[in-house]
C-alpha cells in the first residue's frame, strides 16, 4: 500500500515539476546566468514553506498516515565543511548536466531520453560515496 501511494505522490511531484518547467534546461540556465527570478521564486517558495511546514510537524508531533514520527527531534551533527563541500559537488553536477535529482526522474519521464546517462551517472555516484563514506572524516 505504501508503495502505491509513494508512487503517486511522485508522478504528481513529476507532473508538477515538469508542468512549472523547474526541469527546463532554458530555466536552469537562465537561473545560472541571473536573467531570470522564476528559479529562484520556486526554490525560495519551497524553502519558504518548507521552513513553516517543519517548524509546525515539530511543534505539532504530528505523525504520517502510517503512524510513524515524520521529523526526528534528535539533534543533528554539527559542522558545516561536509555540507559546503556537497553542495559544491551537488551545484557542479547541476550546472553541468542541468538537472537536479527531482527533475531528472520527470525529464525521463517526459522522453528526454539523453537524461538517462545523467541518471546513471548519478546513481554511480551515489554507490561510489557510498563506498568511501565510511573512510572519509566526520
């Protein structure tokens, strides 16, 4: 049952994404270039209101369909050079394939087929920390 509903949930987040063109390429490089507000209103919104949605699960425990705690309130590590250096690596492999991970799954979708050699490259990736995350420093 889970498994049908998380499916759902992401063809509506597909659909969605593809229809606000957030998976354009033009948009993303626009974006780049600074000649347009359109991405940075989408990711300012969704920045926005997932900031007050977060603080409201929180302070509301409020729980998922499926009765399970939706945000941990255990504190996170702290530090902040794993975070700089990913979101280095994660804007450098934006900016060079134009897409993020969200986009990339509803450009396939959409039947821009050159997206699946980003998403196998991705996927490599992400196995590949995977094998080295444990020798890395914390």
């Amino acid at each position: 049952m889970k498994t049908i509903i998380y499916l759902f949930i992401g063809i509506f987040f597909g659909i969605t994404l593809y229809m606000s063109e957030v998976s354009s390429w033009f948009r993303i490089y626009e974006m780049f270039q600074f000649n347009s507000f359109h991405m940075y209103g989408v990711i300012g919104s969704a920045v926005f209101f997932g900031a007050i949605f977060t603080f409201l699960i929180k302070k509301l425990k409020i729980k998922s369909v499926f009765d399970q705690t939706l945000i941990s309130l255990t504190d996170k590590e702290k530090g902040w050079k794993r975070y700089l250096i990913g979101g280095i690596i994660f804007g450098c492999g934006w900016a060079i394939s134009g897409a993020c991970p969200g986009p990339m799954f509803s450009l396939l979708g959409a039947g821009f087929m050159p997206i699946a050699l980003v998403i196998a490259s991705a996927t490599l990736g992400t196995f590949f920390y995977g094998l080295i995350r444990s020798k890395l420093p914390h």
